[in-house]
C-alpha cells in the first residue's frame, strides 16, 4: 500500500450495517449507546483506549490512538443491519442475555429504534437457524440487488456519507473454492444461475463491494476470501479483511504461543474444548458448521510456531478443538485447554487454561475497531486485502505470496507501523519495544 497523499477526512455520519443483528451486534450497538452516555467505557477497543508510542521511548510521545488517526467519531455512527428474526435491537439484546437488563432499559430509547431489515438467509447454509424475517427471491442474483437496494435506501435515509459493512452472523457451513469463486464474471453468473456454492454470506459481500463499501467478515466463512471477490474489491477501489473474530480461546492461544516459542519451550500437544449456549453455540451443534470453524481454529499453531524450521520443538503437534452446544451456559463461553509441553532435556510439563469469558463483550470492541480503521482504509484510497488489520482475526487474510500472521504482537506491531506510516511518522522495527505502547 502506498501512503495517501491526502486521507479525506471523517465528515458527517458512518454507516454501520451488520448482517446479523443477534447477541455480538446488539452488544456492540448498546456498548456504543453506553459510552456516548457516560454509562460505561470501550474496554477493549484499541481505536478508544489504545496509545501509540512516536519516536524514541525517552520522549514520552504516547497519544491516543483516536487522537493520532482521523478516525470517525463514536457520536457520529449509525447503526442498521438485517436478521433472520424482526425484533429491534433492544428486544434482541434482551433477548441475548449479554448485557444487564437495567442498562439497557437505560438506553431502551435509541435502541429500540434500530430495527433490521429481512434477511437474505437459506437453511442449506445455516442448519440450526429458523426465522421468518427474510428475503424472498427466484434468484441469488435478485437478492443482491435487493441488499443494494437496502443500502442505498438507509445511506439515504440517515443522509449518510459512508458506509462500512461487517458481518456479524452466523457460521455457515464448509464450503471449498469452486469454479464460480474465480472470478468476477464466474461469481455472476452464479448468482444469476442460483449457484450452491454461493453462500447468503457471499451475496452481502458481493453487494456492499458494488456500492463501494468496505465488508468485514467476522466469521470464518468463505465470503470474501477468494479470488473473484478479491479481485471486485480491487476493480471498485473497497477495503476487504477477513475472517472470524479473534476472542476466546484462539486469543489465548495466540498469546500463549509466541511465549513457547520465544523460550523454547516443546509442545508435544494442544487440546482445546469449549461450551457455549447462545445462538453461536446452537449454530456450531451442527456439524458442517463446526467444520468451518474448526479449519479457522486449527491454522493457528503451525503459522505461530513453524514446525518447519523448529521439528524438534514443534515437528509433531496433536492439536484438537472441539465445541460443545450446552445452553444453561448462553453467551457466557468457558474455553479449557490442556497444552503439554517439554523444556530441558525433553523433560514433561503441562499448563492449564479455563478461560470463563463472554464471547460478546470480547467481540464487540472488536467490531468497532474494525469499522473504524476500514472506514479510514476507504478514506485513504487503500483497495483489496488489509493484511494490516489481522490482529483481529482468528484466520486472518494475506496477499496470495504470503503465509498469514497468527502471533498477536507480530499483528500489533504491524497494525501500529501502519498507522504510522499512514500518517508520515517513522516506523518502529523493534518487537520488544511495542509491548510498552
């Protein structure tokens, strides 16, 4: 990417549009009616508490991110998006059970005037899903110009400048590149011929790619990770990243990981068990969808440690993850992992993890973090693949001559070089000092 000779600048209201205005979305919507109302803070939100450290460490120089980067502003987001299911946002976010029923009864105003537009959704991709509130079409080809259709009607709506687009939806099934994933034309048609390797996640991203919105993809579905939507994210000139939101369990991991390696520290083996009861869990009951999760998941050790170059520490890794559906629990997700690993003279060790964490309230900040820097990725003329941005994926995209990057200081520091190239300062090169920012 070459740096902007001019970013325009962050003026008037943002479009938010999320596919899937269930648990995450509805906690990211009421997080942010929150803070601008003085009734919580955006713990975990890089762009809002973040800092990042200009020049040398000895000249204090440590703004905030949000005051670095032209970023939008919190006050300036508007909220729209499209479910399966027709309740507003504050019926769905009580109905989620993330947040306190008192603050959102706090916020009931605003929150109860975002309500979603029907979804474009078919059950051969999402087995475990049932809703009413949906589009109804002869062809795939139809419904992307309904969803355009939708979008140009809420920009004009909310007499809105941009627009960002993130999903926020379900799982869908495995599904592998096909022929029709090739290229522009070969994905038209598809639409046009009602193609079954076209998923409904794929037909959001086809449509905000035509009206030059950024799409982000916060699930490990396909969507946009292949070349015909790779190559239209280039041809209208549209920031693109994805996949699946990095929150619980990989997170640890790729926390944990890069500690192994810089000691080296052997791991003999990982395994990975979770149980979680909201809509996410019921979805990954279901075993095509656990399939694509379970790819997203299992990539992300040997990119960290590369057993390539270190066979005797990391040469033979049984890795497993399993997901376990157990409702009582709701978005309240429990991730155990026993990692076994060896140090001095191949002598046995074990370490522990029971991560008791909210898979919203750790999603959430993430989302808007994403929607902003996308936004300032539109703004600044930068297109396709934002490889920048991979500290917030679990399996994060990269150019097609590039291994993608796991280790979460490694996605750190180039997210921070970015923002300060982008903005005319020098790079810092050193890993160990960006632990200090």
């Amino acid at each position: 990417m070459d740096r902007p000779e001019t970013i325009q600048p962050a003026k008037g209201k943002l479009g938010v549009l999320m596919p899937g205005m269930g648990a995450v979305a509805t906690t990211v919507i009421a997080g942010v009616e929150a803070v601008k109302a003085g009734l919580g803070e955006p713990i975990g939100s890089l762009t809002q508490m973040g800092t990042i450290r200009l020049g040398k460490r000895t000249e204090n120089r440590s703004p905030m991110i949000k005051d670095f980067a032209p970023l939008a502003a919190l006050d300036d987001l508007v909220f729209g998006g499209w479910d399966v299911f027709a309740d507003n946002v504050y019926d769905a976010a009580t109905h989620a059970g993330v947040l306190d029923q008192g603050l959102l009864d706090k916020l009931k105003g605003p929150l109860s005037e975002i309500a979603p537009m029907p979804a474009v959704f078919n059950r051969d991709y999402v087995k475990r899903l049932e809703g009413s509130h949906v589009k109804e079409a002869s062809s795939k080809w139809d419904l992307a110009q309904m969803v355009r259709d939708d979008i140009q009607g809420f920009k004009k709506d909310n007499s809105l400048e941009r627009a960002v687009m993130i999903w926020c939806g379900s799982t869908e099934i495995f599904l592998e590149p096909q022929a029709v994933h090739a290229t522009v034309e070969a994905f038209e048609q598809g639409l046009k011929d009602n193609d079954a390797s076209i998923a409904p996640s794929m037909i959001y991203a086809y449509a905000a790619l035509m009206e030059k919105m950024p799409f982000l993809n916060g699930a490990p579905n396909l969507t946009v990770d292949m070349p015909a939507i790779i190559e239209l994210a280039r041809r209208q000139g549209v920031p693109i990243m994805g996949k699946d939101f990095k929150t619980g369990q990989t997170l640890m991991k790729t926390i944990l990981a890069p500690g192994l390696k810089a000691r080296s520290l052997g791991l003999r083996g990982w395994f990975s068990t979770n149980i979680l009861g909201n809509r996410d869990g019921e979805v990954l009951d279901d075993p095509e969808s656990f399939k694509t999760k379970e790819e997203s998941k299992l990539g992300v050790l040997d990119s960290i440690l590369q057993p390539d170059l270190n066979p005797v520490l990391y040469g033979d890794i049984y890795h497993k993850v399993r997901i376990n559906y157990y409702p009582p629990r709701g978005d309240e997700k429990e991730g155990w992992d026993n990692i076994d690993i060896f140090g001095w003279l191949g002598y046995p060790m074990q370490i522990k993890v029971d991560f008791l964490c909210r898979d919203s309230i750790l999603a959430a900040p993430l989302v808007l973090d994403l929607v902003l820097f996308g936004d300032l990725a539109q703004r600044s003329g930068w297109h396709g693949v934002q490889e920048w941005l991979s500290f917030y994926f679990k399996s994060p995209q990269a150019a097609p001559e590039l291994y993608p990057e796991h280790d979460l200081f490694i996605q750190l520091m180039k997210l921070k070089n970015t923002l300060r190239f982008l903005m005319g300062e020098d790079l810092i090169t050193h890993l160990g000092q960006e632990y200090y920012d």
